[in-house]
C-alpha cells in the first residue's frame, strides 16, 4: 500500500485581544499623568501663602515641597506607565499586522492542502512519485508555518512581560521618587522650547518630531499635550493622542468639580461644552450612523481657551497623513468649537459621499480620503441662547465682525499654516491632492487664505459673502485654472452680501463688504448647480432664508423642507479630483446686491404696498354699484397707489 | 438723487426691520411641541419605515439611531440619525423601485426624486435611503431627520442632556 503523508489542516490563531480601541487606556494613563503635571507644577511654583511668615511659612513652604516632590514622583511613575503601555500598543499593533499576515498564509496553505487531497483521491499509481515529492515540499512549508507561529506567539508574550515589568517598576511611591530624580528623564521644558522656536516651519516639526524618541514624545505629551495636539507638522496620529488625553482630562476635571457641588462659571461651563463637543465630533464615527464607514477619527486641533472661549477644533474623519483626497471644511458665521460636532458631521457625509461617488465610476476607483472640519479661526459668532444686556453687547460686537475681514485675514492665516502642516506629515511627502471648502464667512477666510498662497489644489466657495479684499477675478487666488468652484443658492441671503462696493454702494459702507462676489459670471470660477432653497417671507429669513437655506449644503436629500443633494455630490466629485464631472452652470449674471434688493423690495410691496391696495379694492367693492364716482376715485388711488411703488423701486439697484 | 438717497434709507430701514424682527423671533419663538412628542415622530418614521425597506430589500441586517443634537448656526436642537441596511447585492435601480414602492405604499410622501436615492417625508420627518459603497458591498445607508426647533427650560435642559448622553438604538 502506498502512502503519502499530507499535513494537518491548519486551524485559526484567535485574533490578539488588544485591539485599537485599548488605546483607550493610554489615553486614561495620559490624562492622569498630565493632570498629576499640572498639579506637581502648580506646587513647584508655590510656596506658604503671602501672609505667612515666621515658622508657619517655613513650614507650608515644607509641606507644599514635599507635596511637590510627591506629586512629582507619582508623575514620573506614571509617565513611565504611560511610555510602556504606548511601547506595548505599538507592539500589539505590529503583531496584529503579523497575525494578518500568518492567516493569509494559513488560507493559502489550507488551499494547497485540499488541493492536493484532490490529487491523490483516485490518482493512478504513476503519479504517486510526484504527489508525495509535492507532499513532502507542502509538509516543510506547513512546518516553516508552525515555528513562524510559535515564534509570533513568543513575541506576544515577550512584549506583554516587558510592559508588565515596565509596570511593576513604578508601581510604589519609591519607585516613582526614583524615576523622577533620574538623571535621563527627559527634559520636557528643552523639547517645549525648541518646538516653539520651530513655529510654523512644519518641515522643520516634522522631521525634528520624528527624530525623537518614543520616550521623548510621550514625555511631552503628557508635560505639554496643548503644544503637541496644536502644533502644525506633528503627525495626526500623535496630535489626535495629546489632544484626546487633553479633553478627557478638562472634562473629568470640570464634570468632578460639578458633581461635587461646585457652580462652573459662565467660562467654566463654556470650557466643558468646547470639550464635550470635540468629544461628540469624535465619538459620532462609531455611532450607527456612521459605524459600517469603519473611519477613524483624529482630533487634530482643541484649545478651549481660545478667542475668549469661543474655541478651537478640528476633527479629521480618515487619516489625513496617508489619505489621497484630503479635504478641509472651514465653516463660517455663528460656528466656533461648541459646533465641532455639527461640522463634524457634515464632515462625515462628505466622506462618505466621496467615497461612494468614486466607487460609482466606471470602472471604481479606489483611494483613500479624509475629511476634516476645521474651526481654527474666530467666526463672528454670539451666543444665541444670550439673553443678558452685556452678553449681547459682546456678541453684537463679535457677530459685527461679518461686515469686516479682520477674522477673515488672521483666520486665513492660519489656515495656510494647518494646510501646511497636512502637506509636511503626509507620508507620500505632500498632500496629493487637497480640497479647500469655505462655507458662509470661511469662504471668505479659505479666499483669502488661498490669496495668501495657500498651497491647495482645489477650493470650493459656499454660500459666500465675498472673496476677500482684493480679489477681483479667479485669478487672483492663485489655485490651479479650472480648480476654483462655487456654490450659491438664489435664495440663500448671505450670498447675497458679495459685492466689492457693500450692500450700498458709494455710502457708508464701501470700507465694509467683503469683497467680490465669487458667483459672478465674470469672476471666472465653476459655478455648479446647488439646491436653489425656498423662498421666504419676513421672518422666514432667519427660518428658512439662513438655517435652510443657508445650512443644507452638505445635507442629504431633505423633502420635508424640499432639498436636494446637488451640492454634496458635486463637492465629492471635486475632493476625489474628478472636476472634470462638475457642470459649469456659467454663474450669475445679477449683481449679487440686487437679490437682496429684489428682496427687499419684495417685502415692502408684500407688508405695506399690498395691504394698501388690498384695502382700496375693499372699499371699492363695496361701492361699486352704488357710487361710480366714488368706485374711480378708488382705483384711480390704487393706479396711484401701484405707480408710486414703481417709481420709489425701480427694477434695479439704482 | 434725492429719490436714490431716500430709497437707499428706506432700504436700510427696512432690511434692518425685518432683519431684527427675524432674529428677535428665531431667539423668542420655541416649538410647539415638547421635544419628547418630536423624538416620538422621528421614531415613529424610522420604526414604521426601516421594516419596510428591510423586506423590499430581503435585508439580512439592519441597524438605526438616533439622538438629540443642535443644529447648524448652533440655533435650536434636532432629532436626526440613521445606520446601515444590509442586502444581498441586486440590480440598484430594481431595488430602488423596491424600496420606494414599499415606502410611497405606506403613505410616506415623496419629496424631489433624487438619482440613487429614495427620499420620502412624514410629521416634518425626513427619511433617506441609499445605497453605499462606503459601508460595504450590498450596505444601504438610512438618515432620518426632524425639524430644527428651538426649546427652552427643561425642555432644553432635556435636549441637551439626550445630546451628551449619546444615541438610542431604534432599529433593531
């Protein structure tokens, strides 16, 4: 009898049980180290109390330096707790790359297995010679198999040991004085120095980031997680890590002080809904939603504090560092860092609409794609739950900052350093194509960004009150001929504002305005066709006029307020660089001002021309067998009526 | 030019009007509905229409949530989400007719036919089904919509505390 002896069949390795979500305890690890930060620095710069003096002051001062000390000690232990379970995170996630890649080759094996048992069922004796040579060379790759297994799991179990060691280490008050006197801690105030003397050269970040060690690193995003999370050049992936240790920390200690007893204040409270939103931005990717995307989010940019509470915040939904179509959102009036959350999400459905536009081409195109909403500047904005006098003093002062480019420069600014920072971490070298999308005032802001030289490929104008100062033409923006998109529904009233000489022209307002109209015909950019909105009356103009109308741009097909989706799939089109799908409508041929001024007119005729005339024909009707007389003088009032309306209003914009 | 002057005030005058007397009712006006009656339509929408579109599609998994967050311009509150329909792989437009069939049938009006979409309303409830390649091959993506309104006291407080609690599970 002849044998052949086939190897046994391979069974599944069981997947690591550290996935990328226990990077949730990192995150906790880092939260506590930074918050025990910021207390042991607190002590170190505080000695007895001003009015002590005499032995009570030398001892507070004692007291205070031994808590100081203390406080430090525990720091360093838990920056080194931190550091191991960062070092043990990345192993996991190489060893969950092998295991990947030990299963393919499992399959792969399995499959010759079951193919050569279909071989030798029924083969006739002169092929055994060749079946056992084949399984013989099958059962030395089943055995090369098993030792790269075995080997694997001896990796797993090594790099668990040592994180547990690296643990153990400092887990007594001792150990941590040790690891806080010792001579190699890093020097975190050297490594913030030198980042900040980097500034804005994300080059120079970049390359200096990545020349650190991972103790290094880690250090500094536990001493400083504000500077690492917000300095443009440093990888997402490391921002997003020093910025979620930042909000977790912000939002256990203000939820703490509330549960506690404690009333936050007005800027308190502002703080944690600035946290709770970047939070919710974040989350919102796992929600059901948006679960099956399978899109990581990255919180790429939280200070709380900034532009007096106001915020700043930026989510990425995919990873902008390794992404092919990389957009960014900057949204406009009435949005700071509480809103991340809304932005995010239309962040989202531009993702998802990207993908699945080009997914639809034929044939499909792959690629990947990251989008990012960005509040990074000072949007006019007030609080619209405001109700006290000097509240909407200040927000009457903040939300005049629509009539002005101020915001819009500064906010251009640094909107050309974030692009900059996403073309210095991308791993490729450069962003290989990157959207700009200014929606409302940060249409003005990415215009004037790219103004600037804004190293953008595409940019894409929303509802836009003006291009900025001196922008005159397409031209003068500087992107790419052809790459310059806009969207304006007719009836959205802030597109209605552009214009170089202000809503009035030769009055007051020249000096305000904010610039060109970049709908226009003549302005030279691709107009594509949006939902044109439903027009509105009278209050309507806040309703329907600005939060339908104004807001629905990135939305889904909405009939219970009548939009479609026009705008998001062409904008998908341009972020996944298949402009040449988008229709050039040809733009407008109306002065933007006139729509307002159509408008206006509309209103009056609607609220105090008509109910004058409305109420003549009532009178007339009433007459009208009885006194002829009377019945021509009433329409003779009404004709009067109509052409002094006419001859008040004419047609156009005079 | 007198004329040009006065029209121009009375321009201004009026816009300023009208532009105060929006703001001033967008910041006094409230729904009139509690937020709790609005959730209950959007639910409502989602759990009468979801069933209904997983059997025109023969659908083999089907997840959908909702939750309370503001709306854009950070003026008023809105009960919205949405999740995946999973279906075995067909011809997308006989689907499409499918799912609208089943939909418009039920009573569900429809707004603006939009390519690759079925779009259908009920109570200010928007619903939108779609299929997307992003999710994965034979994933439908579903979002659903109600008004923006603006509440006050502790119907505010209950929106925003819904808003940071997180989502409902509402399909399965």
């Amino acid at each position: 009898m002849t044998t052949i002896v086939v190897p046994a069949w391979l069974p599944a390795e069981p997947e690591l049980q550290v996935t990328e979500a226990s990077g949730a305890v990192l995150t906790d690890v880092r939260a506590a180290a930074t918050a025990v930060s910021d207390v042991a620095g607190w002590a170190r710069a505080h000695g007895a109390p001003a009015d002590f003096s005499g032995d009570a002051a030398e001892a507070a001062d004692h007291a205070v330096t031994r808590f100081a000390a203390d406080t430090d000690a525990v720091g360093a232990a838990l920056e080194r707790g931190a550091l191991a379970i960062d070092e043990f995170l990345t192993a996991m996630r190489l060893r969950r790359s092998e295991h990947d890649e030990l299963m393919e080759r499992r399959q792969a094996l399995n499959a010759e297995r079951d193919d050569l048992l279909r071989r030798i069922d029924g083969a006739p004796e002169e092929q055994v010679p060749g079946l056992q040579a084949d399984a013989a060379q099958l059962r030395s790759r089943f055995a090369a198999y098993h030792r790269d297994l075995e080997t694997w799991r001896d990796r797993v179990d090594s790099d668990e040991q040592r994180c547990v060691r690296a643990l153990g280490a400092v887990d007594q008050l001792a150990e941590g004085v040790t690891a806080a006197a010792d001579r190699g801690r890093t020097d975190t105030a050297a490594l913030k120095a030198e980042l900040t003397r980097l500034g804005n050269d994300t080059d120079a970040v970049n390359a200096w980031w990545n020349g650190l060690s991972q103790v290094e690193r880690n250090a500094l995003m536990i001493s400083d997680p504000d500077v690492v999370g917000n300095t443009n050049g440093i990888p997402t992936g490391d921002r997003d890590e020093a910025n979620t240790s930042a909000v977790q920390r912000d939002i256990e200690y203000l939820l703490g002080r509330q549960t506690s007893g404690d009333e936050l204040s007005a800027s308190e409270q502002r703080w944690l809904e600035n946290a709770q939103s970047v939070q919710l931005a974040a989350d919102q990717a796992s929600h059901t939603k948006w679960a099956d995307l399978d899109v990581d989010a990255f919180v790429m940019a939280y200070q709380p504090h900034a532009f007096g509470g106001d915020g700043i915040a930026a989510v990425a939904y995919g990873d902008p560092d390794t992404a092919d179509h990389t957009a960014v959102y900057v949204p406009g009036i009435m949005q700071d860092a509480t809103q991340i959350d809304e932005n995010g999400s239309q962040a989202l459905n531009l993702y998802e609409e990207t993908v699945n536009q080009m997914a639809a081409e034929d044939p499909p195109r792959a690629g990947s794609v990251s989008t990012i909403a960005w509040i990074g500047y000072d949007s006019p904005n007030f609080d619209p739950e405001s109700m006290w006098p000097t509240d909407l003093g200040d927000s009457a002062g903040d939300v005049a900052h629509t009539v002005t480019e101020a915001n819009a420069q500064a906010g251009g600014i640094a909107l050309s350093q974030f692009v900059d920072g996403l073309d210095s971490t991308h791993t490729g070298g450069g962003q290989p194509h990157l959207t700009v999308i200014g929606h409302s005032y940060g249409s003005t802001t990415s215009a004037s960004a790219a103004a600037g030289g804004m190293d953008a490929d595409s940019l894409v104008l929303l509802g836009s009150p003006g291009a900025s100062e001196g922008v005159h033409h397409v031209s003068d923006l500087g992107l790419p001929a052809g790459q310059v998109f806009v969207g304006a529904a007719d009836h959205d009233p802030v597109s209605w504002l552009g214009g170089e000489d202000g809503v009035f022209p030769g009055t007051w307002d020249d000096g305000l305005g904010l610039g060109a109209d970049p709908a226009q015909h003549d302005f030279g950019a691709i107009n594509f066709a949006v939902d044109n909105g439903q027009e509105f009356h009278g209050t309507g103009i806040v309703s329907t006029g600005f939060m339908e109308n104004h807001t629905s741009y990135f939305d889904d097909p909405d009939p219970a307020r009548g939009h479609t989706n026009e705008a998001l799939v062409t904008m998908a089109d341009i972020v996944s660089g298949n402009s040449d799908a988008v229709v050039d409508t040809g733009g407008r041929t109306q002065e933007a001002h006139d729509y307002l001024y159509d408008w206006v007119g509309g209103e009056a005729q609607h609220h105090v021309v008509q109910p004058v005339v409305d109420t003549y024909e009532d009178v007339r009707d009433g007459v009208v067998d009885t006194y002829e007389g009377v019945r021509d003088g009433v329409d003779d009032a009404v004709d009067g009526a109509r052409d002094a309306w006419d001859d008040l209003w004419p047609d156009r914009w005079p | 030019m007198a004329r040009v002057t006065a029209m121009r005030s009375t321009l201004a005058v009026l816009a300023l009007v009208v532009l105060v007397a929006g703001v001033t009712a967008c910041s006094t006006g409230s729904d009139e509905m509690p937020p709790q009656d609005r959730e209950k339509q959007a639910v409502d929408v989602v759990t009468e229409a979801v069933p209904l579109v997983e059997e025109a599609l023969r659908s083999t998994r089907a997840e959908v949530g909702g939750g309370w967050s503001s709306c854009p311009g950070g003026v008023g509150h809105v009960y919205s989400g949405g999740g995946t329909i999973s279906a075995p792989e067909g011809d997308a437009s006989a689907q499409l007719a499918a799912v609208r069939a089943a939909l418009t049938e039920a009573g569900f009006e429809e707004g603006t036919v939009v390519d690759g979409h079925v779009s259908v309303s009920r109570d200010e409830v928007s619903l939108d089904v779609a299929p997307s390649a992003a999710r994965g091959p034979g994933a439908w993506a579903v979002s659903f919509e109600g008004p923006c309104k603006r509440y006050g006291g502790d119907d505010e407080h209950y929106v925003q505390q819904q808003n940071l609690q997180g989502e409902d599970a509402l399909v399965p």
